[in-house]
C-alpha cells in the first residue's frame, strides 16, 4: 500500500473509531481572571486547507454523523467559530496573505504563488505589539520566511 493510502487509510480509521463518537461538547465556564490588569485572552488560529465547514461536525454540515471532529467540535465549544467567513482569493498563497495582512491582494501583492513583502503589518506583528508572544506550526506557503514569530 502506498504511504498517501496508508495515511488516509490511518486518518479515516481514526475519526470512525468509537472514542472518536460525538458527543456532546463539555459545558465551557468563563475564563478564571489572571489576576492580571488588562490580560490579554489565549488566542489559537486554526486554519487548513482546502476544508469546507461541512467537514467539521461543530458546524453541523453534512459530514457530522459521518466523519465527527470531537476533538475541534470541543475548541470550536469554548471559544470562537468564524460562521459567516470568506475568502477573497480561491488560491491558497493569496487568501493567506489575506489573513496575515487584512489586505486584499491587490494591497499586499500576493496575487499567486509568490512571496509576501514582511515589511507590510501583519496580524503576528500587530499582536506581538500587544503583549502576545506568537508561533507558526504548520504550513505557511507564503514562500518568505515569516517576520514578527
């Protein structure tokens, strides 16, 4: 069996496994004050891609009962689910270059496939100026080694 197929065949296994039932998310109480004046809140972006909101079962798409995400339905739970998202740029490298610069492409300059200019403002860059410390995992595709993680 080639590896791909071993993978999917290992990721399909995975989601259809009886933990992997859904279930209803725990009840999410309000985050314990830091203590902290002006503390800032935990921020975790997930993005993939290529992925329709109907593959996410928080979503409540056509794939929940087939293909439940207990584990992203829990997160999407105690915090914030983006409902009426869009992209501006089918393309990958454009439409992130979108999310890290809150620009259109025409305003950033990622039309294609092609490298983002780091001396724009970014989102890591925005939130660094406020006290987050930021990290990247995952694919970038921005083809420029990313500023401001």
């Amino acid at each position: 069996m080639k590896p791909t197929r071993l993978l999917i065949a290992a990721v399909l296994a995975l989601s259809l496994s009886p933990e992997a039932e859904a279930k209803p998310p725990p009840a999410v109480s309000p985050p314990a004050e830091s203590g902290v004046e002006g503390s800032n809140p935990n921020i975790l972006y997930i993005m993939s891609d290529d992925h329709a909101a109907h593959a996410i079962s928080a979503y409540g798409g056509r794939l929940a009962e087939v293909a439940p995400t207990p584990n992203l339905d829990r997160l999407a739970a105690g915090g914030m689910r983006f409902t009426n998202a869009f992209v501006t740029n089918s393309i990958c490298t454009p439409s992130r270059a979108v999310i890290w610069t809150g620009k259109y492409s025409h305003r950033n300059g990622v039309y294609k496939f092609t490298g983002l200019d780091q001396s724009q403002p970014t989102l890591p860059k925005y939130l660094q100026a406020h006290g987050y410390q930021t990290g990247f995992v995952g694919k970038y595709h921005l083809h420029t080694n990313p500023v401001g993680l």
